[in-house]
C-alpha cells in the first residue's frame, strides 16, 4: 500500500517557497505521493474553509515536477466542471509529460453553488456534465490522431489528440462519498477515492456497494484510494467522536492497518483540520514532525506496507 500526502496550497501560511518544501519533504521523508485540492473561485462560502492565497492546483503541480525527482503528483480532488476537457486534458497530459509519467488524476463533481455560479456553469448539472468531462478527456489522451466528441453538454470536432507520458493515460481516482460517486468510479474504470470514511463504514456500507455496482456494470471493482485526515494527539481520542487518521500514534496505526486489509493501494494524509485551524497553514514543520513519526513507528514506506 502506498502513501501520499495532501499538501497545503491555501491560508495565511502559504507561500511558492512553503509548497516546494512540502514537496521536498515529503519525498525526502520516503512518502510515494504529494497530492493537492482544488478551488478556483474563492467566493463567501469557499474562504471560510479554503481562503487566499489560494494557489492552482495544477500550477501547483507543474511547479513542483521541477522541485520533486520521483514522488507521484495527483489531485484530491479536480472539479471537473471547473474547467473545459480540452484545457484539462493538455494541462495533465503537459504535467505528466513534464514530470516523466508521475501524474495521478483525481476527479469530483464539486458541490459548492456560488462558486458554479462565479465561473457560469450551471451547478445542477454538474454529474452529467462531470461524465462527458471523463469520456472527453480519456477520449482526447487515447483516441486517434483527431478527437469528436458530441455530448449533450459539451461538443467539440476534429481535436488533435493529446498524449501523455503514461501509457494510454494517467490513473483516474473518482472521488465522492455517495452511490453516484461510486458508479461514476466504476463507469470509466479507474480508482474510488472516498474521504475520511472509517475502516468500519468502508467495510460495511461502501465496499459491498463498490462491488454490487461493478457486478450490475460487468465492470472489475475499483480499486481503494482513501483520503483520511493525520493529525497526531498526546493522548488517545475517544473513538465515538473520532475522525479517521486523528488521534495517539497508535490510533492512526490501527486505521492504517485497518485500510490496508480492506485492500486499500493508495492512502492519502491530509494535514488540514477544517476552519477552526486556519493557524495550522503556517505550521508546516509541525506537518513534516507528524509525518516523519508515523513514517518510524507507523509505516514501512520502503517495503509499502504497515509496520
């Protein structure tokens, strides 16, 4: 089981310097992946949670495959919306090809209306548009020389197509903790990647849906990229109100072990605690402290497995 990092690119600690040190630390520290999230339009909703600076995500990412040399390079998630398939498609394919094959495509469908609003795409149809997105996208990475795509929401003729460095294309990771999600994951064949869902509700509730869904589709069942939080406590937290990768060294390690028997390949750590820790975007040595201490007593990042 590989793990990776959700780096900062948000908040009054956030710089271009503080985004090349999370990617040189978490590489240096033997971590597989650093990823990054996604907003476009800071608008009232948005900043509370996410506020300015807010940096790219995807220029995020073509800045640090200069700073990296090996770490894979993903998103958690892209707004697919947000964005036209064509820009998108060259943008990672650009990316991978910079970074030499490391791009990891993290998508969802968003769910923030004023931001919609800002950008003028029309928030409630935002799964059918997300769909053709996906088929657009893969069809311009894998399709012949020139792409035709007509759907109903998004059109285009006679597109050069778009290669990247990753044979037929970068792995796509579907994000959303719902029925759609999980469907969307199992239509275009690539990963689900749930956030800070517990190993217990996986087990119980998501997995046996994972694989109800690829059975309907005659589809193989996604694989598992989970996203759960890290944050590492002095004590024990009770576990009723405990949120998936919080808590003593030994809490986070249970859940670490707990995904990687659910068959779990891809972990992600998110350091980021919500709006009441605004102040954590400054404290990124304390990030790479927590890190380094699950990466000694946690995780055999070497061998990619649990200790």
């Amino acid at each position: 089981m590989k793990v990776g990092v959700n780096l900062l690119n948000f908040g009054p600690g956030v710089s271009a310097e503080s985004i090349g040190r999370w990617g040189q630390a978490v590489e240096a520290l033997g971590y597989h992946g650093i990823f990054i999230s996604d907003h476009v339009a800071i608008t009232p909703s948005v900043a509370p949670r996410y506020p300015e600076p807010y940096f790219d995500a995807l220029t995020s990412l073509a800045f640090l495959a200069g700073q990296t040399r090996h770490i894979d390079l993903g998103t958690t998630i892209i707004v697919l919306p947000y964005r036209h398939p064509i820009l998108l498609a060259r943008q990672v394919a650009n990316i991978d090809q910079l970074s030499g094959g490391r791009f990891i495509l993290g998508v969802g469908i968003g769910n923030t209306a004023d931001e919609f609003a800002a950008l003028g795409v029309p928030h409630h149809r935002r799964g059918a548009w997300s769909d053709e997105m996906l088929d657009a996208i893969v069809a311009l990475w894998s399709g012949p020389d020139e792409v035709t795509y007509q759907g109903k929401h998004i059109a285009f003729e006679r597109v050069s197509a778009i290669r990247t460095h990753q044979q037929l294309h970068p792995p796509i990771w579907v994000g959303g903790n719902s029925e759609s999600g999980v469907r969307r994951a199992v239509r275009v064949r690539g990963g689900w990647h749930p956030i800070n869902q517990s190993v217990a509700a996986l087990r119980d509730q998501w997995l046996p849906m994972l694989t109800e869904e690829a059975a309907k589709a005659g589809a193989p069942v996604p694989p598992l990229y989970p996203r759960i939080r890290m944050r590492i406590t002095p004590e024990p937290l009770p576990e009723a109100d405990r949120v998936p990768g919080t808590g003593s060294v030994e809490q986070i390690h249970e859940d670490l072990r707990g995904l990687e028997a659910l068959g779990a390949q891809y972990v992600v750590l998110d350091w980021y605690n919500g709006p009441a820790d605004l102040e954590g975007t400054r404290d990124h040595e304390r990030a790479f402290a927590m890190l380094a201490v699950l990466a000694e007593q946690a995780i055999d990042l070497a061998h990619r497995t649990v200790r």
